[in-house]
C-alpha cells in the first residue's frame, strides 16, 4: 500500500511546477527592481550580500555594513516566520503566505525610506522574498529555493553528470526551468525598473496577490487534495517520477 503522506507541498506537481516557475519570476523581478533601486543591494540573493558585508567590514565601512548586514538579518527573519506561518495555517499555506507577500512587496513602496545605513522601504520587499522560500517543498521535505540559482544552477551541472551515470534525480528536470524563470523574472523587472521606478514592485506584488487567489480558490474547491496539500493519493500525485521536483 501507498503512503498517504507525501513530503513534498504541495503533493502534485500539477500545482508545485508551476508555482515554483511563477514564484521563481517574482523574486527575480523584485531582486531586480531593488538592485536598482536601492544602490545595488540585493533584495534575495543573499550571497551577494553576503560578499557586500566582508567587502564593507574589510574596508571599515560601517554605513555600508549596516546596510547589508540588517538585509541579511531581515531575509532570515522572512524566512523563519515563513516557515512558523505556514506550519500554523496549514492547508491554507499557499493562499496566506502568497498573500503576505503581495502585501509586503506593496508596502515596501509607501513606508519611510529609512537611510541609508538603514533603508527601511527595502525591508518589507525582503521579508517577503525570505518568506517565499517557505511557500514550496520538495519531495524530501526541503523549502524550495525560489529566490537565489546557485544551487539550482549547481544541481543542473551534477545531474548532467548524474544522467550520464544513469543516477538522475528527479529533481533534475526543474533546475534549469527555474533558472530561466528566475533570469526572465530580472529581466523583466529591469525593464519595468526603467520606466516606472520605484513603482515597478507593483508588477511583482500584482503577480503574488493574482497567485493568492489561485491558490484560495484551489484549497476552497479541492480541500485536502494533493493540489494544495502534502496529501496523495493511492497513486502517484506527479504521473511520472521524473515530473517531481
């Protein structure tokens, strides 16, 4: 007999691909915008903010500092209160924290700007990408990583190795999707971020409010299916393994 539970969320690859995808799009629109907005300062890849910080300390430029280190502190905190939320509301968990996201990445744009050591108006914008990365799982258990490619670029390189030993994951398939999902996202937002400022976080706030909806509609008329939760049936949710992620 079948598990009846399923590690991944949600179960079905029918709804988890495609979010991913979009989710993916999102955060790199946002982390686009921001690196334009914001003198450079990135709003999800945290590595580079990472190098920014022992760049900063290195040169005792403690504005700058700061400034990076208080954007990796927020993103953790995006992500920790994430993963709190979406243990707590349950079946719920894609509709709210896609939600939470549309709403933070619109008040980024209407709070105080902060200064620069401490630029508020980017807070909200990271919260919300930290806290995305605990919308998705995959089939182990492990939050997705929708907002940054190095590891999904990674995974890509080893599981051509992989395919070739004839050992492929079944997350294989989905690392370079994201990644074109990810870099079309930056692209976009570049583009956006030229013709209306500030405002283009609009584009990707819209984008989360409209997969918020999906998402509600999906857990009110299919409560507990394997499309919007951990649940599977006595058959493969995905049809094929080589369709998980």
């Amino acid at each position: 007999m079948a598990d009846t539970q399923n590690k991944s969320f949600p179960a079905s690859a029918a709804t988890r691909i495609p979010f991913a995808l979009a989710l993916s799009a999102v955060a790199g629109c946002a982390d686009s915008i921001g690196f334009l907005e914001f003198s450079q300062l990135f709003m999800s890849f945290m590595s580079g903010n990472t190098t920014r910080l022992g760049v900063s300390v290195s040169k005792f430029d403690w504005e700058s500092t700061s400034r990076v280190a208080s954007v990796i502190v927020v993103f953790c905190f995006g992500a920790f209160a994430g993963t709190l939320i979406a243990a707590w509301v349950g079946r719920w968990r894609l509709s709210v924290l896609l939600l939470l996201q549309a709403v933070l990445l619109t008040i980024g744009i209407i709070i105080p700007h902060g200064t620069f050591a401490v630029p508020l108006h980017a807070y909200p914008i990271v919260i919300a990408l930290g806290l995305q990365n605990a919308t998705l799982q995959d089939e182990g258990g492990r939050s997705l990583a929708l907002t940054y490619v190095t590891g999904a670029v990674v995974r890509f390189g080893t599981g051509l190795a992989n395919l070739l030993l004839g050992t492929v994951a079944p997350s294989f398939w989905i690392q370079a999707p994201l990644w074109a999902a990810l870099t079309t996202g930056a692209i976009t937002g570049g583009v956006l971020q030229t013709y209306y400022g500030e405002d283009a976080f609009l584009f990707p706030a819209a984008l989360a409010g409209l997969l918020a909806m999906v998402a509600l509609v999906l857990t009110i008329l299919k409560p507990g299916s394997a499309y919007v939760s951990g649940e599977v049936e006595s058959h493969p949710p995905d049809g094929a393994s080589a369709a998980k992620i």
